[in-house]
C-alpha cells in the first residue's frame, strides 16, 4: 500500500518541535506546531491548510509570523487550533502590527481560530485580512468525542494535557485507504490522474454502480477524457485500513497523561513524541514538566504503536549524538528496563 500521508519533523531532533504532514492527492499539507518553520520552503508552506499548535511555548509559536508574513495578500482560509487562550494569543500577534494598507490587497486572508478548552468545548473567532484582523466571534460548538476537525479525507483528534499549562496532543487518522492497482489501471487502457481521486472518494462513500466517474483514456501518446460507471472501475481499487499518525510533545509523566497519551495513540503507525531528558535525570524532565527518552518509548509500547519518532531533545545531550533516541527505542522495544517514575 502506497501511503498518503507522509510525515516528517521539520527540524532535526534538537530544533524546534513540529511535523509537517505531506496529503498526496489533495494539494495540501498539515502543520503541528510552529516554532522555527524556515526550514521548511515556501512551496511546502503554501500547501498548509490546519496548523495544530499544542501549546504557546515560543519554540512552538514562533514561527507564526513567518507563516503570516508568506500567506499575506493571498485569498485563503488558514484554520488554526490550540489550548485555551489560543484566540487572544493569536490576537496580540496580529494586533502587534499597522495594518492601514492592508486593506488594498486584492487577496482576502482568513485566519479561521479555534481553542480546545479542557471540558471539550471549542471556542471559535476570525481574522479577516479585509477588516484588518479585527476579531469576528463565531459560535462556540463541541467536540464529538475526541474528534477535533475534518481535513478533507483526514480527521484529526486531540487530547489535552498536561505540561503545566494545558498543551494538546493530536492523532491524525485516514478512516480508509483506497490503493488503485496500477496494472488493472493499465489493462483498462487508462491513464493516471487527478481524476483517481474522485474515484478513490466514490468507493470510500459507497456510491451506487452507476454513478459517472470522469476518467482519462490512453490514446497513442495522448489521453483523452472518458466517462465511466463506477462499477466498471470498481476493481481498480482495493479498500485496506487507513493511517494513523500521533503527534506527543511537552507532557509530564503522570497517570492522567499516561492514559490520554495511550488513548490517543493506540495502534498507531507512527508516533511522533518528544524525548527530553535522558532517564538518568528523570528528576530534571519532572521539574521541566517534560518526558524522559524511557518514559517516551514505553509510552509508545503501551500504546501499542508501530514505529517511534524520537525528537525534542534537550541541547544539553548535543553532543552525546542520539543516545535519547536509542534509550526511547530500548524501551519501547523491551519489557524491562527503568521502574516508572
């Protein structure tokens, strides 16, 4: 199966937190946390949708301005979310500036807001670069369990923990994968294409056999558009388990984290979670109100996840290379190790 997310950190696992999430097929990209993003290139940043901050430590909000700075002028809604007091810090950030001329923009910027409060309710606002991003309020609406936002064919969840302040994780799921079989896609004579997309939502949504899917035929060189019935091309796809991706950062090692972390990340194929401190100063890591690497790797073997991401750890253990990644990787691959603490 041919993945369609694709993750990666944004800077190397001494940087600034935060994952970029790559959506083939749709022509967009989610971001979690904003700290320092200038390594990401503008092509990559412009795709962005959702950004999904956990929490308002400057390493995860920074870059905040970068990203405004680039999206100016442009017309687009950019939906933004974070832990309780998230719209007003977004506010101060704006209101930080002059905008007299933005007004003689033509593109119609769209700051779309919303904070988890820790009740589950979500409180929204708007920025609007056409009313100077003045604040519009938007009626306050609830979670549905855990489930945060609907990006396209994703869904995204949260839990909010605790790291003294509220700081929230996220668990991106795919609630199916559809994987076109590219030598049945030959044997039709057609062609790739956008149009697989279209395909690909019409099996997920179960439409009936007759519904038309516009297609692209081979024609020498060429292609030419076709019109087919979707079931005529039900046997190019084959409808498997979809992704999960968890996103863990600046946490404390308590059991009302352990169990949220572990609800939220169960089964998932990838768990990205930050490794602090060595285990050798758990007592620092608690006092920073952070995860020790061990703590880290035996919270992705108690949550039952497929592959571990070790990041976020502290410059103090620059030059020690990845041993917080190897102990994070010790722990989540063996039963034994440190007592928990």
């Amino acid at each position: 199966m041919r993945p369609t997310i694709h993750c990666h950190l944004v800077n190397d696992p001494f940087g600034d937190p935060g994952m970029y999430a790559d959506i083939m097929f749709e022509g967009r990209a989610l971001l979690f946390d904003i700290g320092d993003i200038t390594a990401l290139p503008p092509r990559k940043l412009l795709r962005v949708s959702h950004v999904f901050v956990s929490h308002a430590h400057m390493d995860h909000f920074a870059g905040f301005d970068h990203l405004l700075h680039l999206f100016l002028g442009r017309d687009k809604t950019l939906a933004l979310f974070g832990p309780a007091g998230f719209i007003d810090r977004v506010g101060h950030k704006l209101h930080a500036y002059t905008w007299n001329v933005i007004r003689n923009y033509q593109g119609d910027l769209a700051l779309a807001v919303t904070e988890v409060a820790e009740d589950g309710t979500l409180r929204r606002a708007r920025f609007r670069s056409s009313q100077a991003f003045l604040r519009e309020s938007m009626p306050d609406a609830r979670m549905d369990g855990d489930l945060l936002a609907s990006c396209g064919g994703l869904r995204v969840r949260c839990a909010v923990l605790d790291h003294a302040t509220p700081c929230l994780g996220f668990a991106m799921e795919e609630p199916a994968h559809v994987n076109i079989w590219k030598n049945r896609l030959d044997a039709m004579g057609l062609a790739v294409g956008p149009w697989l997309r279209d395909l690909k939502r019409a099996v997920l949504d179960d439409l009936p056999a007759a519904t038309p899917i516009g297609a692209l035929r081979r024609s020498g060189d060429d292609t030419v558009a076709a019109t087919l019935p979707l079931g005529a091309l039900r046997g190019l796809a084959e409808v498997t388990a979809g992704q999960k991706i968890a996103y863990v950062v600046d946490v404390r090692y308590v059991p009302g984290n352990i169990g949220r972390i572990r609800q939220l990340a169960l089964g998932a194929d990838e768990l990205f979670i930050e490794c602090a401190f060595l285990q050798e100063d758990a007592e620092q890591a608690a006092r920073k109100n952070h995860l020790t690497a061990w703590q880290a790797g035996r919270l992705a073997r108690l949550s039952q996840v497929k592959r571990l991401v070790p990041f976020h750890f502290s410059t103090r253990y620059m030059d020690r290379g990845n041993v917080p990644g190897d102990e994070a990787r010790t722990a989540f691959q063996e039963t034994g190790g440190f007592r928990n603490q």
